[in-house]
C-alpha cells in the first residue's frame, strides 16, 4: 500500500546524504498521507544508499506499525507527535547537520540577519527547551515532540511560517508540505546558520534583519499576494 509514499520517502532520506547534511545514518525523513492517516519513515539505522522504498515502514496516527518488516527509526515517536498536533504539514525531515546543530548545542536560536534567511523562515529559529531527567526517562523521543509543540503554542510561532526548531543539546528538526519539502527546509537551514556562523566570526555584535526587509522577502516568496517563482 502507498507505493508512491514510500518512493517520495526513500528519495528524500537518500538527498539527506547527497545534499551532505548527514553522515554516517544520523538523520530521517517521514512524509504522510493525510487521507489515510498513515505516514512512511526510514528504518532505523539502514544506510541511505542501501535504502528501497519497499522498506519505509507505515504506521498509523495512534503508533501502530501497518506495513513493515523492520524497526522504524528511533524518532517515529516525535515525528508522530508533530504530525498529530501540526495537520497543516506533510513531510518531517532530523538531521544533526553540523552548522545547525551548532547552534543547537551552544543553546543558541538561530538568528535571522539577512534575506537568505528571511525568504525561508519567518525570523530567528527557535531553541527549544532540553527535556528534564523524568521525561528522557519516560518517553525520550515522544517527550521531544511534546517539547517542540510546547515552544510553538507558549511562543506563539506558526509552524507554517517557522518549518524548523533546533532543540537544545540535540539538533534541528524541518517540516514541510511533504517530504521533499521538509528536507529543502533541512538544507535552507544548514544554509542560514553556515552564513550566521561566518557572520557572528566576522561582526560578533551583528544586528538581526531589520523587521520591513524580513517582511519583505518572507512575504514576496510565502505570503498571499507572493510573486516569486512561476
């Protein structure tokens, strides 16, 4: 079942290691039929070129396996959890790209200085709060969906205009309108801190964006009356 799913999600996991955002097997990629309620995820730790779409495991929105022979990846938990609290998105893509995850790691949010950032994120990237010893202990990767969602509802973020968070001590997360999409959002990100990494090196007291060139540039390519592209 969902032979065209599991195409579109063997081929973005595989862009993970051809676009250089991951290494070894540290990153995945899950995309989901809405009418369905099922989404595909990359089994845990097969290598991307190694990777047929045959062995995207299919699980339903409670969690259950209903295809599949081997073990999804070890984040199906906080991929199902953001799928059901976010309907609007398609397609979730982890990764531990280095830049990102940088700023992860250094408990930084990833601030927005110029329009490379700006046509793709609605301002600064957030950092999302690490999880306490109880919830590691409980459900670790179920507990880090619950943390991100918490961030967006506490702070107000739409995941629409912010498809990524960076979660403190561990690495981003990108979505999107599917799986592709949500791995574009995964390079855009890769991108934007590299450029902010050689920006805070060269002018450490830089300023963010001014807000009239963010709105600008965000709005032109996402917003209602957006005229980029064909």
């Amino acid at each position: 079942m969902l032979d065209e799913l599991r195409q579109e999600i063997c081929l973005a996991n595989q862009e993970l290691e051809t676009s250089g955002l991951v290494k070894l097997t540290f990153g995945n990629v899950s995309g989901i039929d809405r009418d369905k309620g099922i989404f595909g995820i990359k089994p845990s730790g097969v290598a991307y070129a190694d990777l047929k779409p045959e062995q995207i495991v299919l699980i339903d929105l409670e969690g259950k396996i209903v295809e599949g022979d081997l073990r999804p990846s070890s984040d199906t938990k906080t991929h199902l959890k953001l799928y059901q609290s976010w309907q609007s998105i398609g397609g979730i893509t982890h990764t531990h790209s280095i830049h990102a995850t940088t700023f992860a790691q250094a408990e930084c949010p990833l601030p927005c200085f110029g329009t490379t950032h700006a046509d793709h994120f609605y301002g600064e990237v957030p950092l999302c709060r690490a999880l306490d010893p109880e919830e590691v202990e409980i459900d670790y990767e179920g507990n880090t969906g619950v943390a991100i969602v918490q961030h967006f509802e506490q702070n107000g973020l739409d995941p629409i205009t912010m498809p990524a968070v960076l979660q403190k001590h561990h690495a981003p997360f990108t979505w999107g309108k599917n799986a592709k999409d949500s791995v574009k959002n995964s390079i855009a990100l890769e991108v934007c801190a590299k450029m902010a990494i050689g920006t805070l090196q060269l002018a450490p007291a830089s300023s963010p964006i001014p807000a009239h060139i963010l709105e600008k540039h965000h709005q032109r390519k996402h917003g209602a009356n957006a005229y980029y592209g064909q």
